[in-house]
C-alpha cells in the first residue's frame, strides 16, 4: 500500500535547535540569511540536519551554513519550476477544454466531396 505521510517543514527555531546540536554554536552571521530562505522556502527538518551535518572531520560551522544555503536555494528554484510546470499544465487544459466545448457547440453540416471520379456526402 502507498502512503503519503505529509510533513511539517523547518521553522528558524526549529533550525536553530538543529544547529545546536550538530554544529554547536548558538548564532552565527549566517544565521539571519539561512532564516530568510526558511521562510521563503519549504524543507523538512530530516533535509536540514542533513544539511548541517559534517560531512568530514574539517568541515566547520560556516561550511555547513553555506552547503545548508545551497541546498535551499536549490529547493527553491525546483519548487519554482514544478510551480510553472502545474501552471503550464493547467492552460493545456483550459484550452483543450475551450476546444472541446467549441466542437460540441458546432453545427454539423454536409459537404460534398469528390473521390475518385464518385461525388458523395460526409458530415463535418
């Protein structure tokens, strides 16, 4: 059986209790502009710590800040092209459903048409 299970997305608190723990520190300079793209953006905590967490022995506190950073800003653009992709979709459908209704409306009527040297009537 599929089940979505929705999520709830990282907060600045949220985020800053996360920082705590993996990195230690309790601000930090980057600290404001990481709230920032919190708010503009949507990730889950899971994709936060796994941002913030080292992935070596000499990553510091302000490499992780900036992997956390480009990871949010990479969201965000995907968030944005799935956004225009949803948008593009839904006009495809208005107008085919705009043709549809226009075809339905429609008088059908009899042409003559002439096929090899025999003259008969279709519907159109």
């Amino acid at each position: 059986m599929d089940m979505r299970i929705e999520l709830s997305y990282c907060g600045f608190e949220a985020f800053k209790f996360l920082a705590k723990n993996y990195l230690g520190i309790d601000s930090h300079e980057l600290f404001e502009t990481v709230r920032q793209q919190l708010e503009e953006t949507k990730m889950t905590p899971a994709d936060v710590a796994e941002n913030l967490m080292p992935k070596s022995g000499s990553d510091d506190a302000e490499t992780c800040l900036r992997r956390l950073m480009k990871a949010l800003e990479e969201a965000k653009e995907e968030e944005m092209k799935r956004k225009a992709e949803e948008e593009e979709k839904q006009k495809e459908a208005e107008k085919l459903a705009k043709r549809r209704r226009r075809r339905k409306g429609r008088k059908k009527k009899w042409k003559m048409v002439q096929r090899r040297n025999m003259k008969h009537w279709r519907m159109e």
